[in-house]
C-alpha cells in the first residue's frame, strides 16, 4: 500500500462473471437482495477426446485444498468484523440436490465464486453502507453417472491434497486421478475453442 502497488485477484472466469454478474441483479432490483444463488455450467463437445482442464488450473485446485485451513485463518485476520445476521436467512440446498432452478443435477461450487462475490458484500456494507447479499454457489452436473464420478473424483483428490505425498501423485498421475478430465499437454485447440461455460443468478429481495 505505501507503494501504490494494488493486487487483484480472481480476475480470470473465476470471479469475474460471478462477481459482476452480482452487481447486475443489485441494479435489477428495485429495492435490497437479500439472497443470491448462482450455478455454474460447462459444456464439452463431445467428439473431441483427451483432456478438457487445464493442468495449470487442475495445480491451482491442489494447493486450493492444501491451504484450506491456512486461508480461513488469514480470511479472519483481514475481515475480523462479521456481516449481520441477515433475514430470511438463506437455506443451503443439499449437496446434491435436483434444481428445479436450472432443471439439473448440482453440487456445491467448490471454486473461488462466492469468497469473491462475499468481498464485495462486505465492501457494499462495511464502505458503502449498504445491505450485503447472502450468497450461495452451485455447480450443474450433467447425470446421474457424472455426478458419482465427481463425487468419487472429489473424495479422492480432498484426501490427498492434504498430505505432501498425496499432492506429488496427483499431480505427476493427473489423468488417473480425473478420469482423463486433465493432462500435462492440456486440451487441444478445438476442446478449448468449444468449451462453454453459463453462470445463471437468482437474486431474491424487495421492492423499495
């Protein structure tokens, strides 16, 4: 700060469009959103093998649940003071559940979505004076099938992702550990090219 030197992070597909995408319902509605749930869908072409995530994403995921812990402490530290106790208090969905919302099968985001979309609420309350937003985060999954696969997929990767060792075999075996999801060589121009991600926001509130 005595430099002049500001750091932005998350400034890729994750946070922008759920952060901005935030701030486009806080304009739409006429009055304070109480609650806002977003939900996350990619789509593949299916014709086009190999990997479809990139490796240095997959790295970033890794060292994401490695310092889990570490990130909660220095989230405390920088936001000591908590946001207010907001009602209606937004009811988390099951972790898996079936969106009448988005008519599909989803799970928790476990990306970097709602840690940014919950700093900018606590800019809009702390700077702005404003009412803050609860937040929650959702992913789609395509079936029933996929969904077990992420699922065995993620209960895998959390528990080595913890330990030293854990953290070398995912890393050196990514394609093992995904299913083929990942590769060092990454996807191939047409996969990346095809690839498609929609953010879909529901904001709840009230007129002024």
């Amino acid at each position: 700060a005595k430099k002049g030197i500001y750091v932005i992070g998350s400034c890729g597909f994750d946070s922008i469009p759920a952060d901005l995408g935030q701030m486009v319902v806080h304009r739409a509605m006429d009055g304070p959103v109480n609650s806002i749930e977003t939900y996350l869908k990619a789509t593949t072409p299916d014709d086009e093998p190999g990997a479809m995530i990139n490796f240095a994403t997959y790295q970033s995921a890794i060292y994401g649940f490695a310092m889990a812990q570490e990130l909660k402490t220095i989230r405390k530290a920088l936001f000591p003071e908590r946001l207010p106790n907001l009602k209606p208090k937004l009811i988390k969905r099951p972790a898996v559940h079936r969106s009448k919302l988005v008519n599909s099968w989803c799970i928790p985001f476990p990306g970097s979505d709602r840690s940014v979309m919950m700093r900018s609420q606590r800019a809009r309350y702390h700077s702005d004076n404003r009412r803050p937003a609860q937040i929650s985060c959702y992913v789609q999954i395509s079936s029933l099938f996929y969904l077990v696969l992420t699922m065995l997929m993620g209960l895998v990767f959390g528990v080595l992702a913890r330990f030293k060792y854990g953290r070398a075999l995912l890393e050196a075996f990514p394609a093992f550990f995904t299913f083929g999801a990942v590769s060092k060589q990454g996807p191939s121009r047409r996969m990346a090219e095809n690839t498609n991600f929609e953010l879909r926001l529901f904001g709840k509130g009230w007129q002024s």
